[in-house]
C-alpha cells in the first residue's frame, strides 16, 4: 500500500501569487496580446508592426477602430424572425379567379309532366275500338265464312278479342291452318275474315303462279311473322292494324322441292325476282305494302294489310 501524502506538504508545481502578477504589464506598456487576443484580427496592427512597440499609438488605433465601428443592434433586432406555422396564401386578384361551382344543397327534382301527360300517352281513337261482337254473327260475317271453304282454307272460329285499355278489337276472329287445299301457313294465324280471304285469295292467284314461273315448283307453305297482335304502329300513338286483325307480315315461301325463299334486302337473284314480283302484285289487293326497303321495321318481312283508305287507294313502298 502506498504511503499517504503529507495533508501540509506544498504543491510544487502551485504558481505563487505574486509570479502570476509579475507578467502583467506596467504603466505605459502595451497590453498583452495573450489577454487582448482580438488586437492579432486586426489588420492595420499586423501591417504596422510598430504599434505593439508604442503603447500610445496601439491605444490611438484600438480607439480609432472602435469609433470606426457602428454599434451593435439592440439584442432584439438580432434575432432572425421566426417562419408563420401556416404558409399565406396571396390574395387573389379580382376578375382573374372563378368560384368552384359548389354542389346543391338539394338534388334538383324533374319537370313534373302535365296533368294531361297520361292523355297523350293513350291510342288515338280509332272508331273499330269499339267494335263487340253481337248476339248473333252478322251476315257478311257468315257468307265471308262460306267463301274460305270454297276456296279450301281450314280455319277454326276464335273467341272474340278485345282490349278497351289500348283500342285492339276483333269481334269474328278466326285462326288460318290453310291457305287453301296445298298451302299451309305457320304457325297459326289470328286475322279477321275479310283479311284471310284476301291473303287466301292472294296465294292462289299471285304466289302460286309466280313460284311457279320462277322455279318450277308449287307453293307448299307461307312462314308468317305477325298476324293478330294488340299493339300501336312503331314509334306513334295509332294503332296498328295488326290490333284489328287486319295486317299479316311473311317471312318466307317454301316450295314444293324444299327451297325456301326468306325475305330480305339482299335475296339471290332468283329469288329477288320472284319476291320483287309477289311484291308489286300485292299492290291493289292489300290497301298497304311495305318490305325490305321501306325502312328498318320492314327488312325482313313484307307487311299486307287492308287499311281503309281514302276513296280506296293504297299506299306501297
């Protein structure tokens, strides 16, 4: 174990008081340079090295520099400002900005239609609306029946159609299964009688001659598209006369070999020219005709009817 020092014993290396003071400058004498270590920044001490040998011209100079130097700003004005927590926006100028447009506070509600919307949405009037079948079958009713079994068309009776809601009215409908003893037609046909007599008619005078002519064969069938259907013409408030049993549209013609003759804007050449022929043919014994051509409705069918018509014309396109 070491030892213990003397609690009396003197440092040796302890400076005394007196030598600490003996380096400080006296009277007259330059400051030391050790304690004023800002005089070694000046730059007119270090290129005048006589300055540090007169005291008086070194405390001239330190004055002069001190006089030469502005003051110091207040301590407040030291400090840099401080950024704003939230960015400003600039105030924009007027007339170069547009509001956003801003959604309203209540979804805006349509037009409310008239009191008389739901009118002009109804069939116009058509005086055959109000045709009801009697207690005992008319007449003309009768003998029109009388004729469809001369000419060989099967048929069967059908109970009265009517709709007082849209205006469609068939008092004496009956349904086709034949056009006569070797044409069919399909599926089955609701018309009233004076239109399956005309289209009975029709076939044994024009279609069965023209097939033919043009293929050598017979007609053993039509294919029919709409017969009997309670509806208005496309796009208006009249009705059609398929609501009264009065129209029949055909798609195609079968004959006697097999060969089938569809309707259409672009048929082959035989069979355009036989369709161009049961088409202009048409024309007089049905009040109306329209096929590929007419318009859209049409391009696939040929549209007969028997619509009354002034002084009885006929309308065919």
């Amino acid at each position: 174990m070491p030892e213990p020092r003397p609690a009396d014993t003197p440092k040796v290396d302890a400076p005394k008081t007196q030598d600490r003071n003996a380096g400080g400058p006296k009277n007259g004498e330059a400051p030391d340079l050790l304690k004023n270590p800002d005089l070694l920044k000046d730059p007119d001490l270090l290129k005048d090295p006589g300055l540090l040998k007169d005291p008086g011209l070194l405390k001239d100079e330190e004055a002069h520099r001190k006089s030469q130097t502005p003051p110091e700003p207040p301590a407040e004005t030291e400090s840099e400002p401080e950024p704003p927590a939230v960015v400003p926006t600039p105030t924009p100028k007027p007339g170069t900005t547009t509001p956003e447009p801003q959604p309203p506070a209540v979804a805006p509600q349509p037009t409310p239609k008239p009191a008389d919307a739901a009118d002009e949405e109804k069939m116009l009037p058509d005086p055959r609306s109000a045709d009801l079948p009697a207690d005992k079958m008319p007449a003309e009713e009768v003998a029109c029946r009388e004729r469809l079994k001369t000419l060989g068309v099967e048929f069967e009776e059908h109970k009265a159609e009517s709709n007082p809601e849209i205006g469609c009215s068939i008092p004496y409908p009956i349904v086709l299964k034949t056009l006569g003893k070797s044409v069919a037609i399909a599926p089955a046909t609701e018309l009233n009688c004076p239109m399956a007599e005309a289209v009975a008619r029709f076939a044994a005078d024009v279609i069965q001659p023209a097939a033919k002519a043009e293929f050598g064969a017979d007609l053993k069938s039509i294919g029919q598209a709409s017969a009997f259907i309670c509806r208005p013409r496309n796009g208006t408030r009249k009705l059609s006369e398929h609501a009264f049993g009065n129209a029949l549209d055909i798609a195609s013609f079968t004959l006697s070999d097999g060969k089938t003759i569809e309707v259409g804007p672009a048929p082959p050449e035989k069979d355009g020219k036989f369709l161009d022929a049961v088409r202009k043919a048409a024309c007089g014994p049905f009040k109306t005709v329209l096929g590929p051509g007419a318009d859209a409705d049409h391009a696939l069918h040929f549209h007969f009817d028997l619509e009354p018509r002034r002084n009885g014309g006929t309308f065919c396109q």
